[in-house]
C-alpha cells in the first residue's frame, strides 16, 4: 500500500501570550511571559498563587447563552481554536466529503472545572443530600466531548475521538490524525488539544506533588527551563488545533500549504510515574523513531522544540536524550523551549508547541528561551538553548518533542513542502 503525504493547511490558537495565531507569534516572537497572578479563583491560601491564564476572553463573542450552559472552559478554548484554524484552512468553504473528514482532539483533564463545580455544589448540602446534578454535567467535563462539539459544529464524519496521555496528549491526537490520513483512511484530520485546568483542586495538586513553581515573588520569570535556580513548571491553559490534509488533496482545492508533518514517533520511558528516565531513554527512541519514519538523518535537523518545562529532572534528561541522538550536531542545532513563555498548558503543550514549530519554519525564526538568567552547571554550555532572544536562522526542519506524565513520550518532525 503507498503512504500518502500529510500537510498542515490551517492552524489556530488560544494561549496565555495571544488569543489568535497572529498574536501567538507575535508573543513568542518577543520573548512575551503569560504568567501573571491567578484571577480564576482566590489563590491566597495555595503555595502557588499564578499561573499562565488566557487573558481578555470573552466567550460571548463566540458562543450564545444556551451553547455556554453546555461547554466548560476547555471544550471552548477547543472551538474557538478548531474555528480559527478551519477558516485558516479554507476547509469551510471548499464541498468537502464529510464522511473523509475526522477530529482526533486530546485534552489532559477535560471539564475539570465543571467537574468541581458540580461535586462542590454537592457536598456542600448537609446530609442526607439531594443527588440533583445539571442534565449537562458528564457531557460537559468528559475529555472526548471537544472532538464531539468540533465534529457536529462543521458536520465532519470520518474517525472522531480523543486521546489522554497527560502533556503529551495532543502530540498523540497529532499522530494519531496523521496515521489515518497517511493510511488513506482520510481526506483531512482536525487535530490539537485544550486545556483549562485553573482551578483550586488542579492547583493544590500540583502543588502536593511539588511539581510546579512557587516563585510567588517574581511570576513573570517563574518558567525558566534550563535555569540554574527553576524551581517547577507554571500551568497554564488554552487551546491549539491543527488541519492535517492529505497532499494531494489539498493541491487539488488550492489549499495553501504551511508545512509537511513528516515524521512521528511514540514511545514510554517505562521507568516511573511522574519522573522521565534521568538517561533520556525513552527520549531518544522516540526522536529516532521520528527521524526514521520522515527518512531524514539527525544532521537534517535545524531547530528543536524541546519539552523543557522547567523541572530540574526533565530538562537534564532531555538534552542528555538530544546529545545521544544528534551527537556533535546537537550544538549545531537550535534548541529552544517555548514554555517559558506559555508556561506548560498540559494537554494542550503539543498541539501549542506544534503550531509553534510551524510558525518558526514558516517564518525562519526561533522563538527563544526566556528566563535563561544563569545556565544550569549540569548543562553543556555548547548548546544553543536560544537564550533570550529570539534568533534569525534558515529552517528546513524542525522537530517538536512532548512528553508525560507516566512515561509517555512523542515527537513531531515538520519540514518545508518539496514538491
């Protein structure tokens, strides 16, 4: 059976530093940080009291009150993005097959906060309580209702379902997506992730497993990946969508053509819960899986968009990862963690990350690594972590890695369109 080739034809965006793909470049661009102090709820008695919130969203502009009973926070965020990027595709506008058109979208948590919301309201009642929930509760916090909103909203009915796989579960949504076109399965895939997981009970979770920052004192540099004095990841929410098309397909209506997804790889540190193999393992397969699968050589490789989340764990295993499989090209290539200035939007980070990679690629410029204040002693001073400052460079390929909580990790090649 011959492979078919997958293109992204339309992107979209909702994240701490922009709320439109524009604005989102224009932030990662600059160097802008997302973190500022929590406004979701009163954050006085958590050790941790900011995190990278969605800023200046009114979701009256995109959504009437009956459809707002029905929605939580991220199955927005997941409509407004797939609205963006459908219309950016041109997809709304072209007779497509519907039943060749699917939705793989991920999220991490889904409608946590319509979940607490509901179970608060609950157990607030003296017992005996009345067991009286809203008609909407399990449709609103189940993780697999985004892909269902997207799906019936644009009449798409090829494969439709979601993927959990903590922070790498939009760059699974992506692989996913990208398998059932590359199989000929598909016309097109809407793909991506959302996340809205500010709240107390997401917060003090965190918090318990000391897994996040509590730089209270200074938010706006709290995500500092690489960092000699980063202290934890801040969280962050939003939303990010890919079109994934099959080449030809989308030559043949005209599509404009951002970038080729090339390569995919999947894999498991098998090692722990929450902590990443400290030798990178599990990183360095999956980056080799992806490089095997685009039939590219490591040398190939101009900019990586590293996971990097600002955990003293995960940076180091992931450069010691890079160094096994790029070698002494690792300190040619440009690396750079985009989290330092969307802070870590969990399920959502691989699809954010992704549309990010695209934009470098399409604009041959790195989005820097903010809050690189004194370079972790345990680093190797020869990488190119794009302190700073962003940096002008000629990019044919980039390579985007996502990893999780439980093992999981992913990787996502992008080169320019050969035709």
């Amino acid at each position: 059976m011959e492979l078919k080739r997958v293109v992204v034809t339309g992107i979209g965006a909702i994240t701490p530093i922009g709320n439109t793909v524009p604005e989102f470049w224009d932030g990662l661009r600059n160097g802008v940080s997302g973190a500022d102090f929590i406004t979701r709820f009163d954050p006085a008695l958590h050790k941790t009291k900011f995190a990278c919130e969605v800023k200046n969203y009114d979701p009256t502009k995109f959504f009437d009150r009956k459809e707002l009973r029905k929605l939580d926070l991220y199955s927005q965020f997941a409509l407004v993005s797939a609205q963006e990027a459908i219309e950016d595709s041109g997809l709304d506008k072209y007779d497509y097959d519907p039943d060749r058109v699917g939705v793989i979208y991920g999220s991490g948590t889904g409608g946590i906060n319509a979940l607490a919301q509901e179970l608060e309201q609950f157990y607030s009642q003296q017992p005996p309580r009345t067991p009286r929930f809203s008609p909407f509760f399990v449709p609103k916090f189940i993780i697999d209702i985004a892909a269902g909103h997207i799906s019936i909203k644009y009449n798409f009915r090829g494969p439709n379902f979601a993927t959990v796989s903590a922070c790498a579960t939009s760059a699974h949504a992506i692989i996913d997506a990208f398998n059932y076109i590359r199989l000929g399965l598909a016309d097109v895939m809407i793909t991506g992730g959302s996340e809205a997981p500010i709240n107390e009970p997401a917060v003090a979770g965190f918090n318990a497993m000391r897994a996040i920052s509590t730089r209270n004192d200074d938010p706006k540099t709290a995500s500092r990946p690489f960092d000699k004095d980063r202290d934890g990841f801040v969280m962050a929410e939003g939303a990010a969508t890919l079109v994934l098309e099959e080449y030809e397909h989308a030559k043949k209506r005209g599509a404009k053509i951002y970038a080729e997804l090339a390569g995919i790889g999947a894999t498991a540190d098998a090692y722990h819960i929450t902590a990443p193999h400290p030798e990178g393992v599990g990183a360095a397969k999956v980056m080799e899986m992806a490089l095997k699968v685009a039939g590219l050589s490591p040398e190939q490789v101009d900019y990586i968009n590293v996971h990097g989340t600002s955990t003293k764990l995960g940076d180091l295993s992931e450069l010691r990862a890079i160094e096994k499989v790029f070698g002494e090209h690792a300190y040619n290539l440009n690396i750079s963690s985009t989290k330092s200035m969307t802070g870590h939007m969990l399920g959502a980070a691989g699809a954010a990350e992704a549309v990010a990679s695209i934009l470098a690629l399409v604009n041959n410029f790195v989005p820097p690594t903010i809050n690189l204040f004194e370079l972790d002693p345990e680093i190797d001073p020869k990488f190119n972590l794009t302190p700073n400052k962003g940096q002008q460079r000629d990019l044919k390929v980039v390579l985007s890695n996502t990893f999780g909580f439980g093992g999981h990790n992913a990787s996502l090649i992008f080169k320019k369109l050969e035709e």
